[in-house]
C-alpha cells in the first residue's frame, strides 16, 4: 500500500550556467541554521574542487538537506553547463520536484530549455525562481512571460502551468512572493517548497527497492552509491540484490556495508533508512549509475535513461618530447593508465579506450569543457602527458551513410559584430536558422552547426565580439556529414633547433608572426613557438646570437623591443593546434609541438599526405 512520508521533500535546483543555483543553495543552508553563528563559511560552499572554484562552474551535482519547520529538505545542485547534461537528467530521478532558477535580466535561456524539459518528462512539479532581482537592469515582469511561454513551448499541462513564482536575491539571502515588495530572508521560498513541492511517497511494507542515480568516490571506502529508497527500508548489513534495467544478466548478491543520510554538508551514518530518504551506500565494490538494489524475495530493477553517449574523443599520450619528464611526476603508461581509468569511477559520460600503442588511449567525453576539465586536474595532480586534436565521433546509418554529432547553437552578440559571427560559422558549416534583434542593441542567432565546426571556436568568437558575445550550445543528435572544414587559416611558427630562446632570436621571428614564448624560455626543434600570418609554417632559429666583432658590442641587444608574447590558457591550446600537433602538458608549462619533430620527416610525411 502506497503511503506519502510528509516529513521530507527532495527537490533539486536546475538552472542556465550563471543564473545563480550555487548561491541560493548557500543561502538556504545558512537560514537553515546549518552553520553556527560565528561559522567562517566560503562562497558558494557547495563547490568543493579547485576548478569549480575558479571558474565559478559546477560540474559535479552535490548533495545536501536542511531541516525546515520539523521537515527535512534534501536538496541537490545540479550543473547548468550543457557538457554535464548527463548529470542533470540522472538527478532528477531522484527528486519529486525542481526549482528552476531564472536570472531576472537574461530570462530564460538555451539550458533553461534543455533541464525545464527533462523536469517536465518526468512531470515533476516546478517552482519558478526569478533570481537577482537586485540587478539594476531587472526585468522581472518579461521574464515572466518569457517562462510561461516557454513551458507553452515544452507543451506543460495545465497543473504545471499554474506554478508559483517566487522572486528573490540570493546575494542578499532575500525572497518574496511579489515582484514588486523585496523580502528579507528566505521564508517565502521555503514555505513554497513545502506546499508545493509533493512528499516522496512509496511501500513502506514492500521489499526494498533503491536506484543509485550518482556515484560519489572515497580513497578509504572506494565507490558510494546515492540514491532514493523508492520502496521498503534498507538497513545497515542487509543482503540485497544489485539489478540493473538495461542489462538484464546483471544479478548479485551484495551487503550493505555502511549507509549515511545527508545532514548540511555532511555525510551522517544512520542504521536504517525509510522511503523517501536519499541514502549514501558505500562496501559495494562495483555499484554503477542505474543499478538497483532490491530484496532478494522481490527483484525489480527500476527503469532509467541511458547514460548520453560521448561525441567528442582525444588521444592521451606518453610525452616523449626532449623535455619529457624534467617536470611531471607521473610520466609513464602505466600512471595515465590508472588514472584515467580511476577518473571512470565518478564520471560516467566518459569512455577510456586502449589503442594498438601502448603509450596511447582515446578518451571521448561530451564536449571539450568536459575534457579540459580532465586534463586540468591531471596536471594539478602532476601528470606529464601529451594531447591530440580533439575529433568528434562519427556514426553510419543503415544505409551505410556518415553521420556527425550537431549542435544547436544560441549566440547574442552587439549588433556590429553579427556580420563577422555569421561569416565566420557559415564557413565552418553552420546553417543560420533564426535570427532576431534582442533587448539593448543585441541581434540573437540562432545556429544548426556540426560539433566539430565549433572546435576552436570559442576563443575567435570572444576576440570577434570584443569580449561582449553570448554563445550557448546544446546537443542535437546525429546528422548527415557536412562535408571538410579547415580548422585554422594560420601557419605555426617552429622552432628550428633546441636551445633557449633569446631576445635576438625572437626579434628577427616576431616580424614573421605573433609569439607564444618570451626569452630564456626552453625550446626544441619542432615546438611551436607562434602562429604565422600566412597559410604554411614557418621554421625559424629563436637560440640565434648575434655575432660579435669589435665594432658590435652585445649591449646593443638590450635596446631590441619586443612585443608581449600571446600565452595561450589550456582551452586556447587546445583550440590552437591543429590535426598534425600535440599539445604537451605538463604541470608547470602547455607546449605546442608538431606530431613529427624532425623537419625531413615532417616534409615526407607533407607529401605523401599530399
């Protein structure tokens, strides 16, 4: 018999990257009482890595719960970027309601589409959060209209439509149920949550019945499943049975080791825990995304989606350029190897693959963000390794025809610059579908563009725009293959022999194009040292001195000029090069190298190619 358990709600927080979801889940927990009064809290305390930190991204979705008015809130953070889409989906099984987070100035965008979709899928109710509501160029009232056009858009039923709008600022911690009266905490929106957002309702007297929707990782205890007790009670030393939907042979017989329940920002060991309740599993050695665990009288595997494939694939690869090994510490096969493959362990849109070179392994994921993120915290940890160009993967329908991965991509620039936007992505295959003129002397465009048209991009489009454009991407399925591109019209400069670069050397080669290194930097023959103007590559001696006589003092040199060279980040890198260059990372430096180094080698493999 099915009963409702009102002492708890799950709910997760969707949004567009930068709408604020991160900051409004601080400001929950610190009205909850969460900290102590005199607790030293961080910003966005719910982004516990590094990257996330830095770049102000959620990539892994985190788990919390507050206690409201006697009801325990679980409440999840989801990513907003459209390479962790995977993540955001999987959450949502676990949840009974959203609150979608809208910025009250940009309104709904691409990534509000894409998660208010999935939420509706799975007809969850949703509570509507117009966010920063503080900004001076608030437009509130539009926003509005913008969503409840777009749930018409997504074909929401009547229900779904009638749902409440709470308008809040979670810098300032405040909400309220009018646009026009501010708030002064958060009240308002957890007393929505709780009227609107259903409690979890499930058989209490059932035999137990938990679908693990994230995978979180431990160095002591290894692999934790999290997930929601859809039915029954699951107790600590229990024996179940691990099912799992899409692979019906799938059957073992496992004990339940340890089981925690969320408390604030902590994990809390419980011996039992009822439906309803998001519960943290860990003594379970080979537990993955989607799996359930049942009682062994009553073996049910819940349905899920399947986990979105990869579109986009790079070799990692053994560094053996001259310099290897004079800065990583993990520099060997086996190193990449392990850790590569321990990266699995938590992230699932990731496949490793081993290649007919063992010092090799293609690594596809959903997008470069997704890959660059990897290869950062690599080097964080003090792997050496070298890239490849990334390639988007390739299918063939029945008729034995190539299809390419597509992309939908939704760009706002300033009307001056949507000449330069246009001629640029129509010349890598985009097709313009739709174009509009938005608030503020914004044109909107609208794209429908092969994924690998858009590697490389980012970086030129920042520069074409000034710095002021918008592009938001999001995944279209597989269509036919457009034909060639050209990534890049530029040549590489190269180095002609190793050495370190010295300030005459690098004069007489900045005339011939824009630099990547300053003097004393270490270089080697084939290292990329900067791009050309021209179409072909350039070999250039930057170890060259002048020569010296009695009438040429090498004083003179101090009063050459040089420009500042261009360095590039991890991203720009790895739009940079091209399909016969690596990138060489390492903890210290990112060099770019051409695959063959010897110049004689490099001309012959030029022309047989040719």
């Amino acid at each position: 018999m099915k009963t409702k358990r009102e002492d708890v709600r799950n709910v997760a927080i969707i949004a567009h990257v930068d709408h604020g979801k991160t900051t409004l889940v601080d400001e929950l927990l610190k009205q909850s009482g969460v900290f102590r009064e005199n607790q030293e809290v961080a910003e966005r305390v719910m982004d516990s890595n590094d990257i996330e930190r830095e770049r102000g991204i959620t990539i892994l979705s985190k788990n919390t719960a507050i206690t409201y008015k006697d009801t325990k809130i679980n409440i999840i953070d989801t990513p907003g970027h459209a390479d962790f889409g995977g993540e955001v989906e999987r959450v949502l099984k676990m949840v009974n309601g959203v609150i979608l987070v809208v910025d009250a100035f940009e309104g709904a965008m691409p990534q509000t589409k894409f998660v208010l979709r999935k939420a509706l899928e799975l007809n969850l109710p949703v509570i509507v959060c117009v966010n920063k509501i503080d900004r001076p160029e608030a437009r509130p009232a539009e926003v509005v209209d913008e969503v409840l056009e777009l749930f018409i858009d997504l074909e929401a039923d009547e229900s779904q439509l009638d749902c409440p709008f709470v308008f809040a600022s979670a810098r300032t911690g405040t909400a309220s149920l009018d646009m026009d009266m501010p708030g002064t905490n958060m009240i308002p929106l957890f007393d929505t949550i709780l009227d609107y957002i259903p409690a979890p309702e499930g058989d209490p007297d059932a035999g137990t019945q938990v679908l693990i929707s994230t995978i979180d990782y431990n160095e002591y205890v290894g692999r934790i499943g999290v997930g929601k007790v859809d039915n029954g009670v699951i107790r600590v030393n229990q024996d179940v049975v691990m099912v799992n939907h899409h692979e019906p042979d799938k059957m073992r017989k496992v004990k339940v080791s340890k089981l925690y329940e969320f408390d604030g920002l902590n994990k809390v060991e419980v011996k039992e825990a009822g439906i309803g309740s998001i519960v943290a599993i860990s003594g379970i050695a080979d537990i993955h995304i989607g799996d359930t665990l049942c009682s062994p009288e009553d073996v049910k595997p819940i349905p899920f989606q399947k986990i979105s494939e990869p579109t986009i694939a790079m070799h990692f690869i053994v560094n053996d350029s001259p310099l290897a090994g004079t800065e990583g510490k993990y520099v060997t096969s086996r190193h990449i190897r392990d850790r590569l493959f321990r990266e699995l362990n938590t992230d699932v849109s990731l496949r490793v693959e081993e290649t007919e070179n063992t010092d090799s392994y293609k690594v596809s994921g959903r997008g470069e963000l997704h890959l660059s993120v990897l290869i950062e915290n690599m080097r964080r940890e003090g792997y050496e390794f070298a890239v490849s160009k990334a390639e988007v993967l390739y299918k063939t329908d029945e008729k034995g025809k190539k299809l390419e991965p597509m992309e939908l991509a939704y760009i706002d620039v300033p009307d001056e610059f949507s000449g330069a936007v246009i001629q640029k992505l129509s010349a890598r295959k985009g097709e313009l579908r739709n174009m509009g003129t938005g608030s503020g002397g914004y044109t909107r465009l609208e794209f429908s563009i092969p994924s690998r048209g858009l590697i490389g991009y980012r970086g030129e489009f920042m520069t074409d725009t000034k710095g002021n454009g918008i592009l938001n991407t999001t995944f279209d399925g597989y269509g036919p293959y457009k034909g060639d591109l050209n990534y890049r019209s530029n040549g590489s400069l190269i180095a002609f022999e190793s050495g370190e670069a010295v300030t005459y050397g690098l004069f007489s080669a900045q005339e011939r194009g824009t630099l990547f290194i300053s003097p004393g930097e270490k270089v080697y023959a084939g290292m990329v040292i900067g791009e050309t103007g021209k179409a072909e590559d350039i070999e250039i001696n930057v170890c060259k001195t002048k020569h010296l006589t009695n009438t040429r003092s090498s004083s003179a040199d101090d009063a050459l000029k040089l420009t500042p060279p261009k360095v590039l980040s991890l991203e720009q890198a790895l739009d940079f090069i091209d399909t016969d260059e690596l990138l060489e990372v390492t903890p210290e430096s990112l060099r770019i190298r051409k695959k063959i180094l010897d110049p004689t080698m490099r001309k012959r493999a030029g022309f047989k190619k040719g």
